[in-house]
C-alpha cells in the first residue's frame, strides 16, 4: 500500500544521520501517536540538520520551515514567507 512505502521510505530516511534531509510533499507519516512518534523524530534530526521541503501544502512549511523560497515563473523570492508564498501559490498556473 502506498501509506506502508511512505511510512518504510520516511523511517528509513530518518534513520539515518544526515547534514541535510529532503522532503517533497509529504513529511512524516501516520496517524496519532504514529504521527507523533514521527514527527519527534523529525524534530529531533533537525535539531542538527537542515531541511529542503518542496510542498504546496502551507500548513506544513509553516510548520517545518523557519525560512521560505518561492518559485513562480522561474523568478524566485527568497525569504518570501509563509503567506507570501501561499499568495505565489495560488496565484501560479496549474502544471500541465
């Protein structure tokens, strides 16, 4: 099942000591104390790593992300922040 990938890829990446963890869309997994379980392990990675977290889901950069780069039609803005990305977002064309 593709939550099971999710779940196996997730604690596997997390396992592991990195300088920098990669995330695109999703971060973490589960529900519940699952989802707790996984986030305090994310959080604690962080601690001593960086993250790049490619998502159009605001919530979670929010979350995640003390820093925001957006990409709108190839011209980025660094630094832009959560609400000013979530407005390049909505304002961006579908893909396709």
């Amino acid at each position: 099942a593709p939550s099971v990938r999710a779940a196996l890829a997730c604690a596997f990446s997390l396992s592991q000591r990195c300088d920098w963890y990669i995330a695109d869309e999703t971060i973490g997994f589960g529900e519940g104390p699952q989802r707790a379980r996984s986030d305090a392990m994310l959080e604690r990675r962080l601690a001593e790593a960086g993250l790049i977290f490619i998502t159009r889901n605001v919530t979670q950069m929010g979350k995640w992300c003390d820093r925001h780069f957006a990409l709108y039609a190839l011209q980025g803005c660094a630094g832009s922040g959560v609400r000013r990305c979530s407005v390049i977002h909505k304002m961006s064309p579908p893909a396709g």
